[in-house]
C-alpha cells in the first residue's frame, strides 16, 4: 500500500490524477472544473469507509471509481449546483454586502 500511496504524491493536477488512475475525460471539462473535480475526489475519499484494509489493486480500483465519479458530477452538472467551496455553499452563491461596509472600507483604504 505505500508504493500506491507515494505514487500519489507525485501527482499535482487534476489532469495528472486523470491519467493516473485511466479515467477518460474532456479537457474542456476538466479546464473550468479542475479545482471542484479534486475536492469533490476528496470529500468522496474521506467519506469512504475502510479503504486502509484494501491491498494496492483493490484501492487502486476504489480511487478511480470515486475519480471518476467526482469528475462525472461536473459533466452531469455545474459547480454552483453541486456547491463543493464555501462561496456556492453560502447563501445559493450570492452574497450580499452592505453599503455602509463599503463606505467604512473605502475610508479605511484612504487613511
């Protein structure tokens, strides 16, 4: 298991994790959802129970299903709908200031 693990470590982009794991993808897809695609694989791992007992294969086998899973969630759909950063999560994406705020930083920028 470490040997799979260190091979992971080498692995920087969403592209890298792609080719990895032998997910086929859209570069098109991929270049506006490459951020959202390796937290969702992320939330996805942490939400996996039991992943320690699996032997090299199988674990292999288990991250390309959640790889590829995470990266079908931003073919199938956006990420404001899927709402993975805090900034979707708050407020259905939209986030209100008020006036008087605006005022007290700009005068605070001035000084």
């Amino acid at each position: 298991m470490e040997g799979f693990l260190n091979s992971l470590k080498a692995l920087s982009s969403a592209e890298d994790f792609l080719h990895h794991f032998g997910v086929p993808f859209d570069p098109k897809v991929v270049y506006v959802n490459r951020l959202h695609i390796l937290k969702r694989f992320y939330q996805y791992l942490r939400q996996e129970e039991g992943l320690a007992a699996l032997d090299e294969v199988a674990m292999f086998r288990r991250y390309r299903e959640l790889l590829q899973r995470s990266y079908l969630d931003f073919v199938r759909s956006t990420p404001a709908q899927e709402k993975v950063f805090k900034v979707f999560q708050e407020a259905g994406g939209t986030r209100t200031v008020s006036l008087d705020s605006l005022r007290g930083s700009l005068a605070a920028a001035r000084r």
